[in-house]
C-alpha cells in the first residue's frame, strides 16, 4: 500500500502513531446519533441495492436453466438474448461499484471522517 509521506530520513526519529482512544471512547462513539446517521446511510443504499443484484442474477440463472429457447433467440449475428444478458451482468457489476464509491465519497467518508478525527481528538 502505497503512502503519501516520504520514509524518515537517517537520524530521524519516526512519527508516533497517534493514541488509540479508550473502549469507553469506542462505545460512546457507536451509541452517537452521529454514528447511526452514517450507518443508515450506508444500510439504505447497501441493502437495496445488494438485494436488486441478487435478483437480477438469480432471474438469470432461472432463465438460462428453464428459459432455453428465450436465452438462445437470435438477436443479431451470433449475439444471443443469453450473451446480452450475461454481459449485463458484467456491466451491473461495475456500475454498481462505481456508484457506490461516489456515495461513499459524498456521504459515508465526510461522516466518518468526522467521527474518527473526533475520536482521536478525545485520546
């Protein structure tokens, strides 16, 4: 994993990580209403979007299992309803994950970044 600060140079003391907050700290923290406003951000985009994909895929693999005739219909050349649908499942893939690093970084990592500097604050 790559860093952005440089290594010590010789005769350079290395600088000290900083003090890990009390469990009393964690827990405060877990308990905020703060916390639970970025754990219902997280859940409310997570959940519904984990249970549409799993959908999708399980309405592929039905299809491809009982729907043969449909899967295989010609749609132009030899690109069939099957190979559309699996490269579908391709680009859901990458499009959810995009979509989510841009949620993350518009709304989870402002909140958690508040919450973890809060708690290095306290230590």
């Amino acid at each position: 994993m790559a860093t952005e600060a440089s290594p010590p140079s010789k005769g350079e003391a290395p600088d000290k990580p900083p003090a890990m907050p009390s469990t009393a700290a964690f827990v405060e923290a877990q308990e905020s209403p703060e916390f639970g406003e970025l754990r219902r951000a997280h859940r409310s985009f997570a959940f519904p979007l984990t249970i549409a994909f799993v959908l999708w895929y399980l309405l592929y693999v039905l299809l491809s299992n009982y729907a043969g005739g449909f899967m295989g219909t010609e749609l132009f050349g030899n690109v069939n309803v099957a190979l559309v649908l699996g490269l579908g499942q391709f680009a859901t893939t990458f499009l959810i994950a995009w979509w989510y690093s841009q949620h993350a970084a518009k709304k989870l990592d402002p909140r958690a970044e508040a919450i973890k500097a809060r708690l290095e604050g306290d230590a």
